[in-house]
C-alpha cells in the first residue's frame, strides 16, 4: 500500500507529522523554526547553517542539534565551539565536489535507518501553504521514477545529476490540487515551495484569545 503523508503538515502547529530536520545557511523564520524543531526526530546544521540557529535561538540550551557537517568555511570559530562544548556531534565533511547541503544529508541518511529503498508514496498538497513550483531530486545515485499529480510526470523516466534532474516542476493545473504520487527505486528528495502570503492571511484571521 502507497504511503499518504501531507509534506507541509510539519508546519501546522495542530500538525502531528515528525520529521527530520536540515539547516542551511539561509536566514530562518523563528516561528517556523519552534514548529519545525519540536517535531524533527533528528536535527543536524550545514555549516554555517549553525551561525543562523545560534543566532535566532539566542544560544538557547533546548536548540541544541544532533551535529554540524561542512568544511567549516562558514561556520564561526565561537558558534562552533559553543555546539561542540555542549556535546553536538562536529562532523568535517571536506569533499569540495558536494555542496554542505548534499553532505549534510548524506550523513543523516546513515543516520536514519532503512528497511527498504524502494517506496510508492501519496503526497497531499492542498493546505493552503503550498507554493507553486516543487521539485526532485536524486540522493545518492540513480532513481528510476513515475509520478502523477504534476505538470510534467516522470514516466518511468531516470533522474541522475548529468542527465535528467527535476528540480522546476509543478502540480497539475486545477483546484483543489490533486494528490501527487512518487515510485521510485531509490531515495528521492522530495522539494516544494511555501507561500507565506497564505500564511500570514491565516494568521491574521485567527482569532487570539488571552
């Protein structure tokens, strides 16, 4: 049976997805963060990554990840000895043919443990916060790929860095959106985009009680 999962639940508070969690070096939405952090399973920095969630989290003791990869190009001398002294796990990952992002998910995938490779998956995209474009992306190696749901379906086509890589689709026009279906024989990064204009028209039509 297809596995069902909503990918943008993980950023609905009421949400009770869980995930795993990368930061990258890019400026973080703290309300997003607390979200995201209080139902990540494993949480890890890219190199400089780390400078934002000190920096937003003020070093606070609960925002602690799991480790920080890179070549610690980015990465400030202090923030990565404060990580280190308290007991996150600094990994040097020195490859300049792999970008931090790429080696940071590498590790966590040695991280997660797998039962199988192979995977159909059901992805719901219609909460609201869904962006426009989306994207996939192979890990690794290979990924022989069919999906429904988008613009452009992959057909029983192979994704690999050098030939074909999807990382400009869309869903398939028309609403409410239809569920999207990935098979593929291999792991396969799944990307989307958010609009927070249809966040922050929720927010303020949410009522605030005291």
């Amino acid at each position: 049976m297809d596995e069902e999962f909503t990918p943008l639940e993980c950023l609905l508070p009421s949400g009770t997805q869980r995930i795993c969690l990368i930061i990258l070096n890019q400026p973080l939405d703290k309300d997003y963060l607390h979200i995201l952090w209080s139902k990540a399973l494993l949480r890890a920095c890219a190199d400089g990554g780390a400078n934002h969630l000190y920096e937003i989290t003020a070093g606070d003791d609960k925002f602690l990840p799991d480790y920080i990869t890179g070549d610690f190009d980015s990465i400030d001398a202090e923030v990565k000895a404060f990580y280190a002294a308290k007991g996150c796990k600094v990994i040097e990952t020195a490859d300049q043919d792999l970008t931090d992002f790429t080696k940071c998910l590498e590790v966590m995938l040695k991280e997660i443990e797998k039962k199988e490779l192979q995977g159909s998956h059901r992805l719901r995209v219609n909460t609201g916060l869904e962006g426009d474009w989306c994207g996939l992306i192979p890990v690794g190696g290979p990924c022989q790929t069919i999906t429904t749901g988008l613009k452009w379906n992959l057909n029983n086509q192979v994704l690999q860095f050098g030939e074909l890589v999807s990382t400009s689709n869309t869903y398939e026009p028309g609403q409410p959106r239809k569920t999207v279906t990935v098979t593929t024989n291999q792991p396969l990064l799944w990307t989307m985009g958010i609009d927070k204009r249809n966040r922050e028209a929720s927010d303020k039509s949410t009522p605030v009680t005291t």
